[in-house]
C-alpha cells in the first residue's frame, strides 16, 4: 500500500514536472482561476443556493423569455473568457455548463409555472428560443460547445462585474421618437428599456466583503432604474455581454415616469 502511494506520489511528480517544463518551452502563464471565489459571487448573485444548488432568480421574471436567456448566456460566456487561460479552466466551465444553465431552467420554469423537466423539454438542453421573427436562435454556450473548449491564450476580457449585478427591463411604452444611445448608432426604432441594479434586491453591498467579493466592482446606484432607448441589436448585444454600459451614452437617459 505504502510503495503504491510512494509510486504515484512520483508520477504525480514526474507530470507536474514535465507540464511546467512545457509551459515555460512554449512562453506560457498559467495560474488556477479563484474557483472558491467564483462559487461565492455565483451564490451571492442568486444562482445558486446555500447547498451550492441551481436556484431560480426570481427578479429576472419580468424579462421576455429571449432576455432572460441572454442575460445568463452574457455572464456565462464572460466567465469562459475571463478564465480560459487558467489551469483549472474545467471547474469553471462546469460552473457555467450546471449551476447557470439549470438555473436559467428553473427561472423559465418559474416564470410560466411549470416543472423544470417540461423547460428543459421545451428549450432543449441547449436553451433554444426563438426571436421577433419566430427563428430558433442558441444563445446559450451549449454543452458540445463548452466541452470542446480548450484552453487559450491570456487576453483582456470584458468584465463580468456589471453583468452579474444588472438587468434591461423592456418598459411597456409604444414611443419610438428616441434615437438608440449606443455609440455611433442613430437607428430610430428603438425600444425603452430601464436599468435594475439587482444589489438593491439581493442584499449585495460592494462595499463589504462578506456580502460582496472583494475586488469585484458593481455598477454605480446612480444608474439604477435609468431608463434608455436602444436598437434591438444593441440591446441584445448588451444583455449578451458583447458591450458595456462605457458602449452606451449615459448622458441621454429619458425621463420616464
């Protein structure tokens, strides 16, 4: 038993060994994602409970159903970028892959109160849902996807922070006068959206870090409930993470009672 342990304490060693020599051959960094810390903000942000489980988030319910899918496949997708060069990039991606996908399972199920096997049925696994013109889109990272993901070169990612902590509500106000606020974009048919900022509903304070993880940022309270006109592309591009508020002019938020 001794010798069987001393045997693969060595092999363990040997492969260490050889993958630091091969990292440094090929001018590679690599370091392990905080995997503790992106389970705490995946709790605290509501995805999951305190056993660690998929659980609805019941703010997002007020969301179309195309919304609420991309809002999760937003954060999702900047926690695959945000960690893809990191040695340990599998536990993230099964953080992606279970806790948020049956999440946004339960929220849908939730939602149009039914189980959580007739979402799955009715979305697939892949969480397909079909757009204004009735064309089946995949917004979601799909399983396939995500398991053939390898790891990739360190960049600079867009942050996760203001994705996790914000939520574009769709007003009920048939007015199409405002202009899109997305830089550089002057489409006229728009629709108004106003800005949640879930810390106000989730007991999450940025400013302390047991209710907060320390050096995650979160949107500024002063945007919360602005509301902004934005072209369906851009406002698809915004839930989906592809741009940030710093992409929009927050110098022209409409009044809107």
């Amino acid at each position: 038993m001794v010798e069987e342990e001393e045997r693969l304490a060595e092999e363990e060693e040997k492969q260490y060994e050889k993958r630091t020599v091969q990292d440094l051959t090929e001018l590679k960094m690599r370091v392990n994602a905080p995997i503790e810390l992106v389970r705490k903000v995946v709790k605290l942000a509501g995805f999951t409970n305190s056993m660690g489980r998929p659980r609805p988030i019941k703010l997002l319910l007020c969301l179309d159903d195309a919304d609420i899918i991309k809002w999760y496949a937003g954060v999702g997708r900047r926690l695959l970028d945000c960690f893809c060069c990191c040695r340990n990039f599998k536990m993230v991606k099964t953080v992606v892959s279970y806790h948020l996908r049956f999440s946004c399972f339960l929220t849908l199920a939730e939602k149009h109160e039914c189980t959580k096997r007739q979402a799955i049925s009715y979305y697939t696994k892949d969480l397909k849902v079909a757009n204004d013109d009735g064309v089946t889109e995949v917004h979601f990272p799909t399983e396939r996807e995500i398991k053939m993901m390898g790891d990739k070169n360190l960049f600079d990612p867009k942050p996760v922070d203001g994705t996790l902590t914000m939520i574009l509500v769709r007003l009920a106000v048939d007015d199409s006068s405002y202009p899109c606020l997305a830089h550089f974009c002057a489409k006229m048919d728009t629709v108004l959206y106003r800005i949640r900022l879930l810390q106000n509903r989730l007991n999450v304070d940025p400013l302390n870090e047991k209710k907060w993880v320390l050096g995650l940022s979160a949107i500024h309270e002063s945007l919360n409930k602005k509301c902004l006109p934005l072209c369906s592309m851009h406002a698809s591009d915004l839930l989906l993470g592809n741009i940030t508020l710093q992409d929009i002019d927050c110098t022209q938020f409409v009044d809107v009672e």
